[in-house]
C-alpha cells in the first residue's frame, strides 16, 4: 500500500482528498479520535454511530464559505441556508456510510503511510521539500487540528480507494464500443417536402366558445402572482458624488497630478535574449565582442535572439511605459541613455542584452478637455469616505426605525416607490435576488419591518419595506382572451399541420408521386450526419429517428418546423466506419467504461445508503 501511496501522492486521488478536505473531511474532530464528549447533541445517526451537531454546524459553515467564494459579487443574503443545510446533512449521512464500509472490509492506512502522505503532497512543500510550517498553518486554516486532519485524512483515503476501485473497474465489451461508434458515424440519405404553415392557418378559426374553456382549463397560467409595492431607499456613491462641491483649485491640482500620469515617459527597446543553460555564459560573450567589434545590435539579435518574433525585427520590443517589462529587465532599460546597451540582464526568460532605441513623452490634453471627466473623478474620490460613512448610518437608523421616513429625513435621502414585485423579482433594484428573497421573508412581508440594506451593485446599496401586499389573483377572461386566442391558433394551425403531414405520408406509403399530389418538389440530401446543422435540428432529429427502410423504399416522418411542417423520406442508411486501432475507437472505450464504473459505483452507494439504519434528529 505505502508505493501505491507515493505513485498517487501528487496523483488525482491526492489531489481529490485536499478539495474535499475543504469542506468534509472537517467533519471530524478530536471526537473522532477520542470519541467525543458525551451527551454531546446529534442530528442524525447512522447505523448507531453519531453524526453530532458540533460536526454538522462546522461543515455548514464552511459550505456557506465555499458558495460565497464561488460568487462572482459574493452576498451572503443570496445564500440559501435551508438548501445549504440539508445538503450538508445528506453528504454527512453518505460519508458515514461509506466510512463505515471501509471499516468493515479492513481497509486502512498506519500512522507512518499517512505521515507518507502528507509529506509528499505539494500543498505542504517548499522548494520541493515538505515544511512542518506551512503544513501546520495550512491544517489550522482549515479550522482543524494536526490530529484531526491526519485522522480525517485516514478515513478519506480508504473511502477513496474504494470508490477508485469501483469506478476503474467499468469493463465494455469491443463489440458493444464499435456498434455505438458505426451508429454514431452513421449517415442517412433523404428527401424534404416542405407546407408552409400560411397555407394551412388560413382556413383555422378559433371560436369565442373554445377561447372561454380553454380559459376555464388553464386558469393557473392566467393567475397573477402574489406581489408587493414596496418604498426603498437607493444610497450610490455616484448620486453622493453628484453632491459634492469641487473646488477650482483642488480641480487643478487633480489635474496637474493626473498630467504627470498621462505624461509618463514610454521607452523603445530591442533586445536580445539567451535562454540559461551552460553555454549562455559564453554565447553572451560572443555578442558582446561583435558589438564592440561595430557589428549591429539588429543584426546580431537576428542571428542569436530566442525570442523569435522580435528578433525578425531586429530585436526591436516597441515602445512601453515603466512596469510592463520583468523588473530587472525595467530597470536597465530605464537607467539607459540613448542608444546605449546595457550589461547582460537576467530574467526568469533567460539572459538579456538590451538597447535603448528612442525615448517619447505622451502628449497630454488641455485642462478644458479633460475639465468635466475630472471633475467626476474628483467628486466620487471625495465621496467615498462619505459613503462608508452614510452606509453605515442608513443601515443602523433603518434596522431601528419602524419605517423608512425617520431614516431618508436623517440623512438626506429620497424615498422611491415601485409597484408589481413578486417573488421572481422586478424593476431595478429588485432585480436583484437577495433584496426580493428579504422583501418576501417573514419579517418584511408579515411584520412590516424594514429590509436590512443590501449591497445590489458596485457601490449602491438599498433598504426596503412592503408598502402594499396583493395576494395572487385570476386575471379577467376579457384581459387575457387575445392572448389565448393566439395560443389556440398557433395550437390548430400545428395539428392541422400534422393532419396534413399524415394525410399526405398516407398516399406516398400507397405509392402516389408527390407530382400527382401537387404540393412542391423534394429537396435531397445525402449523407447527412447526425451533426449536420445546415437543415435544422428538427429535420436531422427525425431522419435518424426512422427505422432503417427496405431496399428500393422509403420510410416516412414528419417535422414541425417554425415556417410549418417537413415531410421527410429517408431512402438510405449509410453504416459509419470504424478503423480498428483507431484514437476514436480507444477514446469511446475508455469514455464507456468510465461511465460503467460511474454507474457501478453510484449504484454500490445505494446499496449501502438503503441497508444503513439511518434515523433524523
């Protein structure tokens, strides 16, 4: 077991045991070691063995911390805690299953296989070499200690084993894998008769009566939702900034400041780069002597450069400002007259020699040209402190205050109104789904208490209240009945189509020439993939949904399509090929039997998670 643990130490199942570390292999404490306090409160048992609540409440914790990290704008009000919650009980209740089984089959590691472990993951190396110190603070991260975390990862490595086990045991059969590829890389020939659905909708009629019990049938897709009008508040740093007095004087100053930024200076150079290695020293050597001896520094970056796509222009890097070259690199060249080249340079890309070409200073625009820009700039810099601060304000005095009055008089703030949100949201701000999910909540919505303020953008935050709850409501047949009558249209039009379509299919199957039924002319196709696209999905859908016709036949479907209906006669199914030995052919092999050992091992879960006692507390 200890090789298997150092083939797979910077292998898949190492790299497998560290992300779910993250969240549950801290489900372990010092308890799982010593065996708990007793008397310490549960919420589920599995087959007699405590999941504690200690346990359950770290993992939820961590679980709100690792949704909040997957948020592009993190907002713990967009957090689902009851979701959360029961998906932490759940993989609780399966870890300790599988844990379990593991037990029972004897499988496990000593203390000097873990020790193995550790040591040899990168996560706790320096320089390639394992540091008690970053191991430690790494486990202490975790909320865990040095114990728990070498239990933890005791346990966790023999569930792996298992499931890798398992899952790498998917076998298919050669046969099976080069059928699906032939049906796969199959092609069909075909031919295309196509209605237009304005030939049929033409003669469709949808009558007050069926308006009416199609209303009667369907009255939920007619009922209103529940909603609310709702009083906010809206705080934004750009409304602030817009308050905000700027002085001349700070004006100019701000732009004389600025002026120095656009003026930056921007340099030319060429270079030329050797890559390290033993003959670089010598290479550099090399150059030098040329130069001195009146070669070219182009001609010489042409010859010897590795950067290729500089060195066909002589070496030549263009113009930068200070900061985007390598540090090194930026201070040679900045500490350079013109013309000069500098001592050899050394990067992370190699050694550089390198050559001051031209110097250049940004042209900057007028004070009045840049007047209304930073004057902008300007207020909203000024604003920010003033922000946090009114922030800070409107939360307290709104979490305090029976409405929204007391808080918008203190502060200076304008109260809005909107009207029409529901539970799936509406105009900006409530947009935004942490501000609808508070606006809802019990406290707003039944108690009348005011929202806490949310943070719904890059700096605008709002508070809210429920001015006016309507409950969910029918809306009147007379409102509605033009919509449904378009419905109903849209609904015949489609099934005379496809009455038409069988009509139509029926005297084909009979042998009648499509001349004679005096509906257009096929369109062919040959050779169609089941990825071919230019025809539609609908059409390629149906060709490869009939059954393989007899020889000198034709089997016949039919596809509704946005324009009407496609009347489709497949005459020829062209087996695909498959070469033995082929990429494609091993490809599908290891794909199939991954996804049967997928299979496998989710339905060996099953089998435990059905035997295991489990009780809910």
């Amino acid at each position: 077991m200890l090789q298997d643990i150092r083939d797979n130490a910077q292998g898949t199942i190492a790299k497998v045991i560290i992300g779910l570390l993250i969240v549950s292999l801290s489900i372990w404490g010092m308890d799982a070691i010593v065996g708990g306090f007793s008397g310490e409160p549960e919420v589920a048992t599995v087959n007699g063995e405590d999941i504690t609540e200690r346990e359950f409440l770290r993992v939820v914790q961590m679980e709100g911390q690792r949704r909040l990290s997957e948020m592009e704008d993190p907002d713990p009000s967009m957090l689902n805690e009851d979701e959360i919650r029961s998906d932490v009980l759940e993989s609780l209740i399966q870890e300790q299953v599988l844990i379990q089984d593991a037990n029972n089959q004897g499988l496990e590691l000593s203390g000097e296989d873990i020790d193995s472990l550790i040591t040899q993951m990168p996560q706790f190396q320096v320089d390639g070499t394992f540091n008690r110190d970053r191991f430690v603070a790494t486990v202490r991260n975790m909320g865990m200690g040095v114990g728990e975390f070498r239990e933890a990862m005791r346990k966790q490595y023999v569930v792996n084993q298992i499931r890798a086990g398992i899952a790498q045991s998917g076998v298919v059969t050669d046969e099976n894998v080069a059928q699906l590829l032939r049906i796969q890389n199959q092609t069909r020939d075909f031919r295309v008769l196509t209605l237009a659905a304005d030939d049929i909708r033409n003669g469709v009629e949808v009558t007050d009566a069926e308006i009416k019990t199609y209303y009667q049938n369907n009255l939920e897709e007619y009922r209103l939702p529940e909603r609310v009008d709702a009083e906010y508040i809206a705080l934004s740093l750009e409304a602030l900034a817009e308050t905000v007095e700027v002085s001349d004087q700070d004006l100019k100053a701000y732009y004389d400041e600025r002026a120095s930024e656009l003026a930056a200076e921007e340099r030319r150079a060429a270079h030329i780069l050797i890559e390290d290695g033993d003959d670089a020293s010598a290479t550099m050597d090399t150059i030098q002597q040329r130069l001195d001896d009146g070669e070219a520094f182009a001609n010489l970056a042409e010859e010897f450069s590795a950067d290729s796509m500089s060195a066909a222009e002589g070496g030549d890097l263009g113009f930068a400002e200070r900061g985007v070259y390598d540090e090194a690199f930026d201070e040679a060249l900045f500490n350079l007259d013109g013309g000069q080249v500098s001592e050899p340079v050394t990067t992370s890309f190699g050694v550089h020699l390198i050559k001051l070409l031209d110097v250049r200073k940004a042209d900057v625009p007028s004070f009045e040209e840049l007047e209304d820009e930073l004057r902008r700039e300007l207020a909203e810099r000024q604003a920010q402190d003033r922000f946090a601060e009114v922030r800070s304000q409107l939360a307290d005095s709104a979490y305090a205050a029976d409405d929204l009055n007391e808080p918008a008089e203190e502060l200076g703030l304008e109260i809005r109104e909107t009207t029409d949100v529901t539970r799936e949201g509406g105009d900006a701000p409530f947009d935004h789904a942490g501000l609808v999910r508070q606006l809802f909540s019990g406290d707003v919505l039944d108690d009348r208490f005011n929202t806490e303020l949310i943070d719904v953008g890059d700096n605008v935050s709002v508070v809210a209240r429920v001015k006016t709850y309507h409950e969910a409501e029918k809306r009147p047949l007379e409102e509605v009945q033009g919509d449904i009558r378009t419905v109903l249209l849209a609904q015949k039009t489609r099934e005379a189509l496809s009455a038409r379509a069988d009509s139509l299919i029926s005297e084909l199957e009979a042998g009648t020439d499509v001349e004679s039924l005096g509906v257009g002319e096929w369109a062919e196709y040959t050779e169609q993939s089941r990825n071919g696209s230019d025809i539609g999905r609908e059409l390629i859908s149906t060709a490869f949904s009939l059954d393989r016709p007899e020889e000198g036949s034709a089997r016949y479907g039919y596809a509704l399509t946005g324009d009407g209906v496609a009347i489709l006669a497949l005459d020829q199914v062209n087996e695909g090929d498959v070469t033995d030995g082929s990429g494609e052919l091993a490809q599908l092999r290891g794909f199939l039997a991954q996804m049967e050992g997928q299979r496998e091992y989710a339905a060996y879960q099953q089998y435990l998670r059905e035997r295991a006692e489990i009780s809910r507390n």
